[in-house]
C-alpha cells in the first residue's frame, strides 16, 4: 500500500491533502521544500515556518534546551517569563499579560472565556465566513461547517467584508454596514438572553480573503459591542509576527484596540505554541472565574523555539522585508493582471497576498484550483482562499526574496495561459 492510502486507512478519510497529486515533502530549507526525489519547490503558501523552514537558530534552541531540561509548567523557569516579557512589549495598550498554550484553537478557547469572565455574558459574534479553531467551544465560529445540533443559539455569524461583493454593496459603505450586522446580532443575542460577551475576528480578515479595509474599518462595529459590553478578540495567529509588513500586529493596522489578542501558527517556526495577550484585569478575571492549567503551555523548550523565533525576526529585519518584498509582489502582480483579465483583483498587504479569480463576472473557482495545480507541477506551491475558493492565497515564510517573488509570478502566468488553452 502506499504512503497516501496508509494515510487514509490511519488517519481517515477526510484528512485534508492539497493539489490533485498530495505533496510529501521530506526536507525544508528557507523558502524551499524538497520531495523524496530531490526536486525543489518555492513554498508560497507556509506561514508556520515564518522565519524560514528549518533555521539554524529556532532549530539550535530547541535541540539545546531539550538536551537541558523540558519540564511541565508548574516549575519556575526563566525562558518562560522572558519570553512573555519579550513578546508583551510588542504590544501596546496596557496588553501586557500572557499564557502560553499549544494550539491557536487552545488560545481562542481561552479568549473566548476571558470575555465571558469579564462581561458575564455568553454571546460571541464571528463572521459568517472565518475559521478559528477546532476545540468544542470554538468549533461553533467555524462558518463553513454545521457543528452537529447546528449553531449553538449564543452565537451569530455577521456578513464578512468582501473587495468584489462588499457588504452593503459599496466598499464605501461597508465599514457601517458591516457593523449594522454587528448591532443585528448584538439585539438578537440580548433578546435571546445571552448578552454579548465578545466579537472575535482576525483582523486581516485572512479566512475571509483578506480584502483590503481602511484604516479605522472596525470602529463602528466595535463601539456597538463595547456598549453592549462585550470585549473585542482579536485573532492575530494568520497576520501576527510582522507578516503584513507595515506593522507587527493586523489591529494595529486597522487602527483598533483589542481587549485580548490571539497568536499561533508563525510563533515559534512550526514548534506547537500558541498564546493569549491581554491586560492584567482580563487574565485576572479569568483565572477568577475559571480552573485553569496547562501541562505543556510555556515549557521551557517552547519558550526557547518562541524566543529564538522572535529574535531571527528582529535580527534578520523581516517585517521589513515582508514590507518591501510585498510590496514589489503587488507590482509585479498587478502587471500580470494587465496581461490576464482572470486575475480581477489583485490584493494583499507584506508577504500575505493574492489575487482573485473572475471568468465571465462569476467566481473562477475551477479554474483558480487547476492553476494552483499547474503551479505545484512547475514547482510553486500556494493555495485558494475566499468565499467561493477563487483567490490565489500568498503566504509564504518571512524570508522570501524579490527574485522568489519573480519565479512566483512567472510561474503564475504560464500556468494560467495553460490553462485558459486547456479550457
Ligand atoms: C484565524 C485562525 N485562528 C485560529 C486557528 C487555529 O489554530 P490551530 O490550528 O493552531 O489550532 C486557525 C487555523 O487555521 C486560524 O486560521
């Protein structure tokens, strides 16, 4: 039996495989991964190896503080707490307290009950397009997929912004239509008796595909919630870490504060760490309201990958380079927009950008797919995103290069043409 059927036999069915041919990588260096036959492919999409699959240094920390010592957390250990220190002076805001876990969905779980703890209400308001994680609590936010039972009735899904179909039907009025959706849902979590404890949203709207939002988008809304007295959760594991470029955090971005700030994925280059930031009086109304323990959450090698994570960013100037090699992406990607009338919107913002697919005003969702498939057969790997899967999503880890983004774009083009031919 092969790789892919022992897969299925062990794992299930419907663990998910990208591309028509899966893709077994054995080896990454950098922006590249190698399958068993030595071929190299630009990786595109992978934002968990943020600084670069397999760098010297996240690997060194880790090998040497698993040789040292790797104990639960009830032991007092240094890395831990000058890693919270570290990473809470990223943040402003009185953002200044942390627990570490292992899983972005872990973190939201936490948030989620912080917001409960401190407003004494159970709603929570997600968009009716996002994904935020898979543990019970949190798996009711998932929009595209019904829990069992249905939607828990303390939850509410409000209409996602969109470049191509905004809510409201202008990208000019979508910042107050978006949060005329939030009132909606806020009056029918009160009617219902929930109350409203949180709005949880990832600030780049990355599940949602990432359209581009002004400066100041969510004010509206969340002055609805905070009047209802409800906190604002925001989900920072896609756009966190610098990889938007211009800033460190997608909240700081759009100009808003968050009560509670989630991270993940990029935190510590692919080893499991997650984390919660928020002030002193939400941590401590948490821990109030609910027992709280994590065997794993913060043990010292995690704090070393993490720590090690964060200084190659500072050492290496990556958000800085998300910012200039993104930005040249984008150029390079709206010319080839000029060549291809598919390519009816071309967005983004550092090294998280893409372009949306559009054939005859419908949705390109086919044909987004077999051009991502033609680009993995010539060696670039990304994905699709969006509502109707019809964007091209690029992610790729921190260090990607102009001369990367060039093979990028040249593959793109010759993988359309291929198949707009084959149509
Ligand atoms: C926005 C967002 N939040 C949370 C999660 C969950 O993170 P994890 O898979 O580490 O539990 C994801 C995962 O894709 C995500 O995209």
């Amino acid at each position: 039996m092969n790789l892919i059927e022992r897969r299925k036999q062990v794992l299930g069915r419907h663990v998910t495989t990208f591309y028509d041919d899966p893709f077994a990588p054995v080896r990454g260096d950098g922006v590249w991964l190698y399958d068993a036959d030595g071929k190299r492919y630009l990786d595109c999409y992978n934002n968990v190896p943020h600084v670069g699959h397999c760098h010297p240094k996240v690997v060194k920390a880790i090998a040497d503080q698993a040789a040292t010592l790797n104990v639960h957390t009830r032991y007092v250990h240094e890395g831990v707490v000058a890693y919270g220190e570290k990473l809470a002076s990223k943040f402003k805001h009185d953002l200044s307290t942390m627990i570490m876990v292992n899983s972005g969905s872990e973190a939201n779980d936490i948030a989620l009950r912080m917001a409960q703890a401190v407003s004494g209400n159970t709603g929570v308001i997600g968009t009716d397009n996002t994904y935020h994680g898979n543990t019970a609590s949190v798996s009711q936010l998932n929009a595209t997929k019904v829990p069992v039972g249905g939607y828990a009735d303390h939850v509410r899904q409000v209409p996602s912004p969109d470049n191509l179909h905004p809510v409201g039907g202008t990208r000019a009025g979508q910042a107050q239509a978006f949060a005329a959706g939030v009132e909606v849902a806020i009056a029918e979590l009160q009617a219902a008796g929930h109350g409203v404890s949180a709005l949880i949203i990832c600030p780049y709207f990355a599940n949602e595909g990432f359209p581009t939002l002004e400066r100041g988008f969510m004010d509206q809304a969340i002055a609805c919630v905070r009047r209802a007295g409800g906190l604002i959760i925001a989900d920072e594991v896609q756009p966190g870490f610098g990889r938007i470029g211009s800033h460190w955090w997608g909240h700081e971005k759009l100009g808003f504060v968050p009560d509670i700030v989630t991270l993940g994925k990029p935190m510590a280059n692919g080893h499991p760490v997650a984390a919660v930031i928020t002030r002193h009086d939400v941590l401590e109304a948490f821990q109030d309201a609910f027992k709280y323990f994590n065997t794993f959450g913060g043990n010292p090698v995690s704090a070393a990958a993490a720590m090690a994570t964060m200084n190659v960013i500072e050492d290496e100037s990556l958000v800085e380079n998300a910012c200039v090699v993104g930005a040249y992406a984008l150029k390079e990607l709206s010319s080839l927009a000029d060549k291809h009338e598919l390519l009816a919107d071309v967005r983004g913002s550092g090294l998280f950008f893409g372009a949306e697919l559009v054939c005859d005003g419908k949705p390109a969702t086919d044909i987004c797919l077999k051009v991502v498939n033609e680009m993995r057969r010539n060696g670039v790997l990304l994905s699709t995103v969006g509502r109707f899967e019809n964007a091209l999503k690029v992610r790729p880890p921190c260090v990607f290069s102009k001369e990367n983004v060039d093979q990028l774009v040249d593959v793109m083009d010759h993988a359309i043409a291929q198949v707009l031919a084959d149509e």
